[in-house]
C-alpha cells in the first residue's frame, strides 16, 4: 500500500484551463463560455433526474441527490474531469454517489471509526505546503496489509476527506506520503487503487497535489503497475523527491524534523489534529494589546491633525482628563466603549447564515501592515429562540487578540468580536479561525464558571463551526515595486487610468530624485569653494 499510496490520481480541477482573466472590448467568449457550462450541467442534473434517479432511487443516499441538485460547483468538477462529455460524467455521477451510499460518507464520525486506527497516526492533516495548501500526510510504514481491516481503513480515509471537504469547501489539499523506512510489507495494492478512486472519482476538483518522499527503490515495480491506472496528467502531478529537495514544495516550519524541518510537531490523539485551533492567550479580560493599539490610532490622527493645520496652539495645549460624572448612566459607558473598541476595525461586508449564528465575513478575515489594517471585526447575529453560547479558537493565539472570545449572545441580538494582531506579529494566509456556537437551555448562566461547563457537557453533535481564513493585504510599497504586474492583469479603463497615473507619477519622481542629486553636487562644490575662499582670507590677514 505503501507505494501506490503515494500515487494518487490528480483532480480535474488541477488540469482544467485557465480562463482568460479578461477580454478586449466587444469579444463575448468568455459569456458564451459560462453560458455552455451552465447548459452543460442543466443537461446533466436533468438526465440523471431522468435516466438514473427515477427508477432507482434506492441506489444512493437523497442528500447527495439533493446537493448535486443544487451544487453547481460539484457538477462542473465532474464535467470537468470528464471533458464535459456528458455521457461519461453520468456514470462517473453514478458511481461516486453509490460509493456514497455503500460508506455511508454524510454519516461518518469520529466514533463510527475504530480508536485504535486514530492513534496509530498513519494519517492525518497538519500543516501547509508553500501554496497554502493543506497538508495530508500518510506515513506509509504504519500500514500493514490485512484484509480483515481493508473496509474500515477505506471508510477512515472517506472520514478525514469528507471532513476536510466540509470544513474547506474549495480549498484543495496537497497530499504527502511519507515512505521513510516502508517496504514491502507495507504495499497494498487493493487499497492503493481505492485511494486513486477517491480523487479520481469520489472527490473532483479536491487534489493540488501528491508529494512522494524517499520512495525506495525496491518498489519500482509496483509502481509501473500504478502508472497503468493514471492518466498522463495525473502523472505530471506526482512530485517524487528526497529529504534534500522537498522544502520545495514545503517550507521548513511545515516539515518534521527528520525531513530537515523545524516543526516539533508529534501526533497524538485525540484530540484530532486537523486544524490545531486553540483558545487565544487573553479570553474575556482586558487585553493590554488592544487598548495600545487604540492608544496609538488616537495619537496618530492627533499628529497628522497637527501637521495638517499648522495649528501651534493645539500642539501646546495641555492634554484634558476626563472624570466620569456619576450623573452617567452606565449603559451610555458601555456605548462610548463598544464604540472606542470598534474604532479602527475592518468592518465585514460578507455573511454566512447557519443555523444558530449568522457570521460576518463569511470566509476570512484581512489584515495587513499597516496600523489601520491590523485589527478585523466578527459580527454574530443570534438567529434562535434561545440564548446562543459562542468562543473562538485559533492556529495562531500568540500571534492574535480576540475580545471577546468566550461568551453567549441572546436571542436576536448580535455581538461584534475584535480580532485584534498582537506584538509587533504579522498575519499569514496558514493562519485560521474557528467559531463554535452552541444553543444553551432557558435561564441558563454565562459567567465564565457556567459557560466553562456548559462547554464541557454539550454534545459536539449540537455545536455549530464555522471557519475563517486570514487573508492578508497587499502593503502599497510591494504593489508600486511591481507596476508591469498589475498592467498585464487590468483590463478597466479606470485602471489603466490609474495605472498611467502611476507610472507619471514614477517618471516625476525620477527626475525629482536627479534633480536632488544635481543639487547635493552643487552643494559639496560650494561648500569647497566657501572653505578655500574662507582659508584664502585667514592667510591675507595673517600675512598682512
């Protein structure tokens, strides 16, 4: 198994060809374009309803049925693997759903799988290669062939794709077969050709791709046998490398050590370590970083307000204190907080509606460099009956500050979390965050104490997640040093404008840089001038 492990079969989206990014005035294909693959997978929805769902309904499960009814993305990634022939996409259709069916992949959990296969850490996700991707590793010297366990290790495979499908729609994942010390013992050719099906055809559109380490050379032959079952695309995906070469692919902070990396990672379960989120470092407190932060933006616009008047008698006026009057009511306190708290903040323009929270954005979260771009805002909108408990984990708790990132919300209401970065950290793309909401009884409490149990006992099963990515922002420095980029890729007349704008720019401040230059060597001569005349004069008085 070892061996054909590796050798996975690429998914249809890595082959598919790019589409033009844009079109000179007047030129229609790329409507047309989207008008045949929306005609294409009307023409396929309709013929499967007509030739396999009919009379047979029995053969697959109603939610996969129901989704590909709605799924556009899912029928485009099987037209796409079968070159948009429908016929063959039909039957792909076919066999991928009653492969569903047999498995039972919408009802695979945790505890439908034997613990013993979890805490053998043959396979798991953990980490992201240089494209972002994540990272699935198999360590191939961990599996042994044995038929009495086949079913349950393909259903174990099914779980952590289906799981990962779920939790990232879209997002594609780069395989790693780790064949350090694997032999022989460990190739099962039965299961290899059930994992190449699983991206072949169970999971369109899911594979970026495999990374095979240090295979060794005695399953060469095994591998012609594989090579009979890939196309020649899938093929050119493969990515066979040693420990000295695969920090192409993934950087050292990804790798274990005994690939020449630094990540001290070390399996172990549970609990699953799919996504490492943890609870941030300050959980409801005051958060030092945070009221910095807003320290700073204030004595930031004090200082451009200064330097944008010329008003010398604001510079010299004495900063003011403010008391509290006990007059103040403290609703109005609360108000003036939220508002100082949201000052600065990335407001979300995207929602996602689940079933208990509605979470805005709906994907990710962007920062940047600057000091404005360093802090997002979550907005979650209770959309239950019942008071809603919420918290948020992330990969990263050194690096963010999240307030608050354990409480609950009340039926109806909404709360706007601060996701704040910390300590000088910048934001990176591997960077993720989880929001977990839970529906709480009637005339529960949530202080801390209350909520820290109630976490405790709810069932996972009645937990909502929902995830965020980080997304991080070009700074203005790296998009001004790339000019011939952004023209090959901005088709507006707006743009262009802007663009020509820009390189005017750029042109004016090269002759100003030349013309500083002229002056600085104008300088230096004078200044040698002024000493020689200066020290011609010392010598007249002296000598006279």
């Amino acid at each position: 198994m070892a061996l054909a492990k590796l050798l996975f079969p690429l998914h249809p989206a890595t082959f598919r060809k790019p589409e033009p990014r844009w079109l000179p005035a007047g030129c229609s294909f790329g409507n047309s374009q989207r008008q045949d693959a929306g005609s294409k997978i009307r023409e396929t929805r309709q013929r499967f309803k007509e030739e396999f769902v009919q009379d047979s309904a029995d053969k697959y499960d109603s939610r996969d049925v129901e989704r590909l009814m709605k799924d556009d993305a899912l029928v485009d990634g099987y037209l796409t693997w079968r070159h948009s022939v429908v016929d063959d996409t039909l039957k792909m259709i076919d066999e991928s759903l009653q492969w569903r069916k047999e498995y039972n992949v919408n009802d695979l959990t945790e505890s439908s799988i034997p613990r013993w296969m979890f805490e053998t850490g043959a396979v798991y996700l953990h980490g992201y290669d240089k494209e972002d991707n994540k990272l699935f590793w198999f360590k191939v010297k961990l599996h042994v062939k044995d038929a009495k366990t086949t079913v349950d290790k393909k259903r174990y495979v099914a779980f952590w794709l289906e799981r990962y499908a779920k939790r990232e729609p879209g997002m594609p994942l780069t395989v790693v077969f780790d064949m350090s010390e694997s032999g022989l013992s460990n190739i099962d050719m039965d299961f290899v050709k059930y994992i190449i099906n699983c991206f072949k055809v169970y999971y369109p559109k899911f594979l970026s791709k495999m990374i095979i380490v240090e295979m060794p050379w005695i399953m060469n032959a095994a591998w012609k046998i594989v090579k009979t079952w890939l196309g020649p695309e899938a093929i050119s995906k493969l990515k066979f490398v040693s420990k000295a070469d695969i920090q192409t692919f993934i950087s050292p902070e990804h790798l274990p050590p005994h690939m020449g990396g630094t990540d001290q990672f070390k399996y172990s379960y549970p609990p699953l370590p799919d996504d490492d989120f943890q609870s941030p470092i300050s959980e409801n407190g005051p958060i030092v970083s945070e009221d910095e932060s807003e320290v700073k933006d204030t004595e930031s616009e004090c200082k451009e307000s200064l330097e944008s008047s010329f008003n010398t008698e604001l510079a010299l006026r004495p900063k003011k204190v403010n008391f509290v009057d006990d007059g103040v009511k403290p609703d109005d306190l609360e108000r003036q907080d939220s508002s100082s708290r949201l000052r600065g903040a990335r407001k979300p323009l995207t929602t996602f509606k689940g079933t208990l929270l509605h979470v805005s954005p709906a994907e990710e979260l962007s920062f940047g460099s600057r000091d404005t771009e360093k802090k997002c805002l979550i907005i979650l909108n209770n959309v239950t009956k019942n008071q809603v408990a919420f918290k948020v984990r992330t990969t990263a708790p050194e690096k963010y500050r999240v307030k608050p990132s354990s409480s609950s919300c009340e039926a109806g209401a909404s709360v706007d979390i601060i996701v704040s970065l910390h300590g000088g950290f910048q934001a990176s793309p591997q960077d993720r965050f989880l929001v977990m909401a839970a529906e709480m009884e009637p005339g529960a409490g949530a202080g801390s104490p209350e909520l820290a149990q109630f976490w405790k006992d709810v069932p996972k099963a009645k937990i909502m997640e929902h995830r965020l990515r980080c997304h991080v922002l070009e700074s203005p420095k790296s998009i001004l040093s790339s000019p011939s980029d952004s023209l090959s890729s901005t088709p507006t007349g707006d743009t262009q404008d802007l663009q020509t704008a820009l390189m005017r720019l750029m042109v004016s401040n090269s002759r100003l840089e030349q013309k500083l230059d002229a002056c600085l060597w104008l300088q230096k001569v004078l200044l040698v001038l002024v000493s020689i005349l200066m020290a011609f004069t010392i010598y007249s008085l002296w000598t006279s």
